[in-house]
C-alpha cells in the first residue's frame, strides 16, 4: 500500500499509538505519544519523522509528548480545542475538519469529531481505508462523555461523520483491537434510533 500504518501499545492503560508512512520517501507522522519514548521512537525506525499530531488531549494520548517532540524536533498538530482538563500548549499548527496534512507523496485527511473531548479528531489516509479514530469510537460503543450535552454530539458526530464512511473502512481506535465499519454499522444505527434521554458515561451499542 502507498501508505504504511504502524502501531504500539504504549503505558499503562494499554493506549494504542500509530504512525502513517509514506511507503515512496519513509517519512512519517507520530500519532498519540501516550507513553514509553524508546518504544516509539523504535516504531519510527527507518522512517524520517515529520510531525506529531494527537487525536486529543486526555493525558493517556499525550503523556510523552514532550519527550517526543524534544527527540523529534518536528512540529506539533492538534486542534484548537478547548482541550481536555485544561491542557494547555502552543501548537505549530491547529487543525480544523477537512484539513489536509502531506505526508510524502501521499496526503492525510483530518474529520473534527467532538463528542468524548472537544478537541477529539480521526486522521484518514486519503484513498485508503483505514482511519485512525482516537477515543472517537471503539468495537464496542462510542467514546465516553462526560455531559448530555457531550453524549448529543456523540450521536451527532456517529449519525453525521462516521455512518457516512463506506463499510471498508477499518477503524483504529486508542485503545482495543482495530474493526471494519460495516460490521457495526447495523448496531451503530440501532443505537442511534433509541432515545438514551440525558445518558452520558460509558456506553455499548447493545443499551
């Protein structure tokens, strides 16, 4: 494939952070520096790192940017929030839906999916299936919230962003194994006709 996708998990909540890569020139983006530095930067070998992007700003998906960014000495992409416990940081460049990313000669498509944090994206490999959705939604249920008023835009986000992409689309969530779209999609709708009142928390499909 044009593009390569890698992965590690990292820390101690078993956070899973990506790479994509350029097939043709091997440079690369990081994706959610969680944790463990040196199993990352082993992840990038034989690759010419070109920035760091994180999905969101929970401290399980960020906590070796520092160290990361201090190795790397690549610029940092997130969007502009606001961010999740009031993190705070000076980002090179904030992100926005529809955005686009060159990686080489292949190029990175960003999707604003607010819902679990405010500042929550998925980054797409243009012309490719797989999409790496954060926190966004998992195999199992949607991200947590934290508000109604969260858990409305979840739903918003589900109905509006995700349902649209085709059933070939291979999700790669932070945590937990990656799934193909249109094995939940029958669920994902399901779901989305129930009315869940002001529910917020963990949530399944099966509720």
């Amino acid at each position: 494939m044009p593009i390569e996708l890698l992965m590690r998990a990292v820390g101690p909540w078993t956070m899973n952070a990506y790479a994509f890569v350029c097939a043709e020139t091997r440079t690369s983006v990081l994706i959610d520096p969680g944790a463990d530095p040196d199993t990352l930067q082993e992840m990038l070998r034989g690759t010419t790192p070109i920035a760091i992007i994180l999905t969101h700003t929970h401290f399980d998906h960020r906590g070796a940017l520092d160290e990361m960014r201090a190795r790397l000495n690549v610029p940092v992409l997130l969007h502009r929030g606001p961010h999740a416990d009031d993190f705070s940081i000076n980002a090179d460049r904030w992100l926005e839906d529809s955005d686009q990313i060159e990686l080489g000669k292949q190029r990175l498509r960003i999707y604003a999916t607010p819902g679990h944090t405010a500042d929550q994206i998925c980054i797409a490999a243009e012309g490719d299936p797989r999409i790496v959705v954060g926190d966004t939604i998992f195999d199992g249920g949607p991200g947590k919230t934290w508000s109604a008023d969260d858990f409305r835009t979840t739903r918003r986000i589900l109905r509006d962003v995700i349902l649209p992409w085709s059933d070939e689309t291979i999700c790669y969530p932070g945590h937990g194994a990656a799934f193909r779209l249109g094995e939940r999609r029958r669920a994902i709708e399901i779901f989305l006709s129930k009315d869940h009142g002001d529910f917020f928390g963990d949530a399944t499909w099966e509720m």
